[in-house]
C-alpha cells in the first residue's frame, strides 16, 4: 500500500453517528448547547436554515461588483485547454481524467505514449461522466478507478453521486470502452476493493449491522467471486468496531512477477496492523504499527516508518524507508530490514513510488523538493539525484511496474507547473509539457523566513510580494496552513490566486507549522492531542513575524484555511482576534467538544484526543471554536463556508457556529454548498464559484469597499 493509497481510504469515510453494537457511550450533548438540532444532516428545519442563510451571503458576495469578474477569471483558468493532461500509465497506454466547459464532470480518456509527447494528442474517450451523470439522473463524480494487474484491461470504476465519500463500483473494459455488462456492479458505501484475478475481489464495504467502526469505516474484508451475490461473499478478515479506520485490501506486485493480497487494518489512525493473505489465511506480519507499506520492487516490499523500528540487529528511524523480502514475509522469518533512505531533522519523505526496477523517491528538504532514485542491487540499494528545478515541490504523477518510463511535475509560487519524463536508464529528465503563466508574475518574488515560536522553536513560511513592496504594513496579505495529520503543506502554483489576487499587487503566506509533515513525524508529534496548542501558537508567531518586517498589518492581513486547516482557523479567530481582518473558514472541524459524534469525527481521536478521556476533554474544552465564541468580543467578520454532501467532516460544525455568532448578534457570513463533497469538487464551476466568493470576502475586507 503506498501513501496515495492510504490518503484513499482517508477519503472514504460518511457520515455516521456511534451506534451499533459494542459502540462506545454516547458523546452527551452539553447543557449550553442550544443549536444541536443544526446536527441533523439534511434535516427539513435544518436545511430550511442553511437557505436562509444562503440567500443573504450570495447577495453580499455574488452581489458585489467584482465577483462577475472574479467568476469568470476563476472558471477560465479552471476550465483552461492549454492546462497539462497529467497522465496515468494504463496498459502501454497514457490515461487522462479531464474536465472543461465542455466536459465539467470529466472524461477519462487515452493516447499512445508517442501522442502524448506531441504538443496536441488525439484523444480517445472511453467514459464521459457528464452523459453518465444526464442518461442515469445523477450527478457522478470520479473517485479513480481500481485496475486489474497485470493485463490492466479491467477496472472497478469509483463514482461518487454528488462528490460524497462513499462511492458505487462499476466494472468497466478499458479497451472496449464501455461498462461489462453483467459485471461486477457493488452498490454505494465507504469501500475499497482489490482484484485477487479477473473473476474475484477482496472487498472491505458496509456488509450491515456490526461491520463498521464509530465513523463509518467498514471492518470486515470479504472475498466476492464473479457472479455472487453480496451476500454469498465470503469472509476472510474482520478487525473490530472499535477501529478508528478501515481495514482495506490492496495488491503489491512488481516488474519481476512477484505479486501477493495484503490488508492493512486502521487500529487507530496512525497505527496500523499489517497482514499479508494466504492460501491458508490472513497473517499478520511483525511490521511496526506507525508505518506504511508503499510498494515492491524485485521482490523487495518498501517500508516508510512513522517510529523507530528495529528487527534483526538493524533499527530504522523514524520518517525513514526500508525494504524487506517478500518471501521472508511469506515464509514468516525473522526480518532483518536494508535502510534505503535516512532524512536529516530538516527533511521529510514525500513520495516513494515503485517503477518496474527502481524507485522514485520524493523529499522535501526544508521545504524543498528533491527527487532521487534508488535502485536494488546485489550489494544493496543505490542512489541516484535526480537533477530537476530548485525551489518547487516535485511530485511523481506517473510511473508503472510495467516500465521504468516515469514522470514527475514540478511546480513553484512563479513557476507554472512543468510536466518531466524520465527514464531509470538515462535519469536525466526532459521536460515534455509546461504549464502557460496563468497570472502576471513581473515584480513578483518569493522569500523564505523563520518566525520563532512561543518555544523558541522556528517556523519557516513562504511569502510571495511585490520586489517594491512598501515596508509600511499597507500590503493586503492572506496567509493559509493546515497543521496536522503529518500533511505537508509545500509550494505550489497558485495559478487562480495569482490572478485574484497578487496580479493587484497583494501578498501571500504559506506557513510550515508544526502538526504537519514537513519535518517528519516527530513535526507532527509536537502537536498531537493536549500538545496542540503549539500549533495554533507556531501560526500566531508567523503573523506577527510578518508584522514585525512590516510586510503587511493586523488591518490588512487575512487568514484561511479547510478541514483540520478550518480548526486552526476557528481557534485563530478565537485566540488572537487582533490579529487578523478577514477570516475564511473552510469545510471545518469547530465543535471539538461533539466532534466524535458528527460524521466521520471518531477516527480522528489519535490526532485530536477524546472527551472521554478527561486531560483530553478538558484540553479540547480550551480550544473548541463553537465552545470559545465569547459575547462582545471584537471579532472580524469571518467567512465560513461547507458543503451539505460533506460526508466526511459533515456542514454540522460550521452551521452551529454560525449560528451561535448569530446569537451573540456577532458579524458573519456562512455559506453553504449543497454539492460536492468535502472537497467542494463536483464539477469546475463550483470550484470557481467558490474561489470568486472568497476573493470578494477578502477584497473586501482586506482592500476596501
């Protein structure tokens, strides 16, 4: 299972509320909670609210003379022709899932890998979801697909309706182009499957009462032959009800022929239990529980530890990758692990993704993209750099174990993203796409700082300005972060932004506080659980950094971030309302004190702790946004803004804190999107709807009337 894997199934959680058996006790609702009915997901009096409130911010915002522009500006660079076809390796064939005006649900389509270095490829359509989504009376959103290996000619296809989590799995034949017809067809739930071969599955899915976890996750593994029902599917693993995530099965196979079914069991959501599936059975391996398995390489099985980890005399440190033989983890002997990569305190792992006889290895080093090659051999593993622009994030978009054909895409703050081939026999990379400029980077530079914390612990951020910027504290400057989950937060085009916003001369900031992945899990540790608050102080540092250079002020200075970065924003808004003018929370976690009994919030406790353990309820209690809105206080105005097909985090936070700042006759704007999903993503209108609305919030408050 590689870390793209994982980061799937973090997107299959629902909605669901802790019921079952063997489930826990209820979260009770506190005394001083009059907005509980706002809980109720797509409750009549609830989303007769969510109307209203709707119809007085989209006359302030979509009201406003610049929004049209934005709009407009927003959906032609969304829906740009000239944008990269980021490619997918399929069957000696380059795949495509791309959307358009023309195509804003998405087509999934092909080239030979000839066509596709042209500059204007011929594509093939195999899958136009937006004829779907009309013949059918549903809006499908693409969620991927799941490949049969090693013939890669079927597919189990993952639509979600509406840009929800859970999704329907549709066999489809790539080299048809059509749905088979009497194929697999497994009705919508939070799932993940694997092909064992073409005519049997390993499925992890809501089987019925008992076979999910607290947040919806399903526990129970089946195997399912061509032909069965559901219900004659047969059980080979269940993990418990107590699960923070799923249990999941996947495949490894490498470009040597070796190939063998896994299950990686969610204990808590950074723990794991690893097992391999047998003949005889499922076995668990003596692999640590903080680590990933991310692919195979002639026979090697690739480990990425999240703790220290020692077995046979050799100990692996945390944040670093390993290989072990797959015959030794059949053969169930003791493993003695080779080290392929170590980082230093100032690097983290990226990317490790297998081609057919090596390995690309993405890091960040302090912030800064880095790709090398390792490549097995008699005497160990070796390294190879891999020479590629400075100063970007390097991602690996493409690679097969069918090949050592790759590409990586390179992107920084100025430099629209580039699309690079190369090949493990002659690593020296080509550049066989870019990007157009999507905004007026002239006068623009980008610079590096270091803001010390309230621990005398350094936080680096990014920020793009103007090379004349006035070092008055006048620049209107909006600055985002995430911190948490070990999820990096690292440059990026920023092409809609740059456009909106500093083509008009304005500023932006990218914070690297801790809780993220930026350094490696001992980052993330130092603000996990009761530590939190040493991220909310790391951003808090940033800001007043900033300040400090006089490259912006409180005035002109706004914040804005989603998901756990919509957290961190409701506690900066709470914490430090002095700090900042604008702030834009997104899709957010706010109601810390109910959290785990709202959608998908009960797998998050090994990130943010539990009120069911009193130091953790009485830590949650001091930072929960909804608990800490205090009357008469002078807040800026925020923009809060959700999705009702938000099955993972659910719209319940961001309604009932809206609605409490209501109460306490407190200035707001609340937004909710009755599509998709947790990312705001069921087509690219929506997406350019919502960056127009943002835009007018900050300009607005950060520009003027």
């Amino acid at each position: 299972m590689n870390r793209r894997h994982v980061k799937r199934i973090l997107t299959l959680v629902s909605a669901a509320l802790l019921t079952g058996a063997g489930a826990p006790p209820a979260i009770p609702v506190p005394a001083d909670d009059p907005f509980v009915w706002l809980e109720d997901w797509t409750g009549p009096r609830a989303m007769q609210w969510v109307e209203t409130e709707n119809v007085a911010t989209v006359k302030v915002l979509q009201g406003d003379p610049r929004y049209a522009g934005y709009h407009a500006q927003a959906l032609a660079i969304a829906s740009a022709k000239d944008r990269i076809a980021m490619p997918s390796l399929i069957d000696g064939r380059v795949f495509n899932f791309w959307r358009d005006a023309d195509h804003p649900q998405g087509i999934w389509r092909f080239t030979s890998a000839a066509d596709y270095a042209s500059a204007s490829p011929n594509w093939t359509t195999v899958l136009d979801l937006d004829a779907l989504s009309k013949a059918e009376g549903r809006k499908w959103v693409w969620k991927g697909a799941s490949l049969l290996d090693p013939e890669e000619r079927l597919a189990l296809v993952h639509l979600s309706d509406g840009g929800e989590d859970a999704v329907a799995l549709r066999e489809f034949d790539l080299r048809a182009g059509r749905f088979v017809g009497g194929g697999f067809d497994i009705p919508t739930s939070k799932q993940d499957v694997a092909w064992i071969d073409g005519d049997t599955l390993l499925l992890a899915r809501d089987w019925g009462a008992g076979t999910t976890t607290a947040s919806g996750y399903p526990f129970v593994v089946k195997r399912l032959k061509r032909g069965q029902p559901l219900s004659a599917a047969t059980e080979i693993f269940r993990g418990a009800h107590e699960d923070q995530l799923m249990s999941a099965p996947y495949i490894l196979s490498d470009g040597a022929g070796h190939r063998a079914a896994f299950i990686q069991r969610g204990v808590t959501f950074f723990g794991f239990e690893h097992l391999l599936v047998t003949g005889d059975g499922v076995k668990k391996l003596p692999l640590p529980a903080k680590s990933s398995i991310v692919g195979m390489v002639d026979g090697q099985v690739l480990i990425r530890t999240s703790e220290d980890w020692t077995s046979g005399g050799v100990t692996v440190a945390q944040g670093a990758l390993a290989s072990v033989p797959l015959a030794a983890l059949e053969a169930g002997e003791a493993l003695r692990p080779l080290i392929l990569f170590t980082p230093n305190a100032r690097q983290s792992i990226d990317g490790v993704v297998a081609m057919k006889s090596r390995v690309i290895l993405t890091i960040n080093d302090n912030v800064r993209g880095r790709a090398i090659l390792l490549t097995p051999g008699d005497k160990g593993w070796t390294s190879t750099p891999v020479t590629l622009p400075d100063n970007a994030t390097i991602s690996t978009v493409a690679a097969t174990d069918r090949s050592d054909t790759a590409y990586l895409s390179v992107a920084g703050f100025l430099a629209p993203t580039t699309l690079w081939a190369i090949d493990a026999a002659d690593p020296a990379p080509r550049q066989v796409k870019a990007t157009p400029a999507r905004f007026d980077a002239a006068g623009l530079i980008v610079e590096q700082f270091e803001a010390v914390s309230s621990d005398g612990v350094k936080i680096p951020y990014f920020i793009v300005h103007r090379k004349d910027i006035p070092l008055d504290g006048s620049t209107p400057t909006i600055m985002t972060a995430y911190g948490g989950f070990e999820i990096s937060n690292t440059p990026s085009y920023p092409a809609i932004t740059g456009k909106l916003w500093l083509e008009r001369g304005n500023s932006f900031v990218l914070a690297n506080i801790r809780g993220g992945g930026e350094f490696g899990p001992a980052w993330h540790e130092a603000g996990r659980k009761t530590k939190r608050q040493i991220i909310y102080d790391d951003f808090a540092a940033v800001a007043r950094d900033i300040f400090a250079r006089k490259l912006s002020s409180p005035a002109k200075f706004g914040i804005y971030g989603g998901s756990n970065g919509g957290l961190l924003m409701g506690v900066a808004f709470n914490q430090h309302p002095e700090l900042w003018n604008a702030v834009v929370i997104q899709v957010p976690l706010l109601d810390m004190i109910r959290y785990e009994a709202i959608a998908a919030g009960a797998s998050w406790v090994d990130e943010y702790g539990s009120v069911r353990v009193p130091e953790e309820k009485a830590f949650l209690e001091t930072i929960s946004p909804y608990a800490n809105i205090k009357r008469g206080v002078k807040y800026p105005m925020p923009y809060v803004w959700t999705t009702t097909k938000d099955d993972r985090v659910g719209p319940q936070h961001a309604r009932k804190f809206a609605a409490r700042l209501k109460d306490y006759g407190l200035p707001y704007l609340f937004y909710e999107d009755t599509a998709g999903g947790h990312s705001g993503d069921a087509d690219i209108e929506q997406g350019a709807r919502l960056q127009a609305m943002q835009m007018v919030y900050f300009a607005r408050a950060l520009e003027g009337e």
